[in-house]
C-alpha cells in the first residue's frame, strides 16, 4: 500500500509505503490520518466521508469534535490504539485554533504522538 504525504521542513510530495520487510501499514495510516484532518468535508475525490467542515467551524467557532470523533473511530482499526483530544491552542493574534493531539500505539506496539492543526 502506498500513499503520498507533504514533508513539512521541505514542503515537498514524499512517497510513504508499506514496511516490506514486516508489512506494517502504521506508516500509511498516520500519512493518511494526518491529511484527512486537512481536508475539508467532501474535498475528497475517492471517499466523501473523510475530512471536517473547516469553513463552518471557522464561522460559528465551534471546534468540530463531532467529525474529529468521526476520523478517529474510522481509522482505530489499523492501531492497537488511537486517541485524538483537543487541546487548546490560540494563535498570536489570540484567535482559537483547533488543535488535536494524537497517540498511536501501532499494532507493532511502537508508540507515536503529535499535534495535528486543523
């Protein structure tokens, strides 16, 4: 399996695959993951259900937990464990962002953790 993921320090496309030598997919899931907290609902050409009303939540300011609750039960499968919890992050001009923490403990029992702004 394979997917394609944005290198943050050097903004550019990286191919991301499956381990070949144990076939752990961890790799793919957290690249995917990480981009459907980017996308916006139905942004998606392949799977309409993945992403979060971004543009909605900005105008009502209300973090959209409902749809981060979403992801999360669709991607626990592929891990041994998945937590996604909001924390509060404010920007330097004092305006909430929404802000997820995420840990992973992969079905290898590597334990992985960041933040994911939305």
């Amino acid at each position: 399996m394979r997917t394609y993921g944005r290198d943050p320090v050097t903004k550019q496309w990286r191919v991301v695959q499956t381990d070949p030598t144990t076939g752990d997919d961890s790799n793919v899931y957290l690249t995917t993951l990480a981009q459907v907290f980017k996308l916006n609902l139905n942004e998606s050409p392949f799977y309409a259900n993945y992403g979060i009303p971004a543009a909605q939540s900005v105008a009502t300011q209300v973090a959209p937990d409902f749809y981060v609750a979403f992801i999360q039960q669709q991607f626990s499968q592929y891990f041994a464990s998945l937590i996604v919890y909001r924390k509060s992050f404010t920007d330097s001009k004092g305006r909430d962002v929404p802000t997820y923490n995420v840990s992973v403990v992969t079905k290898y029992g590597a334990k992985l953790s960041g933040t994911i702004a939305t």
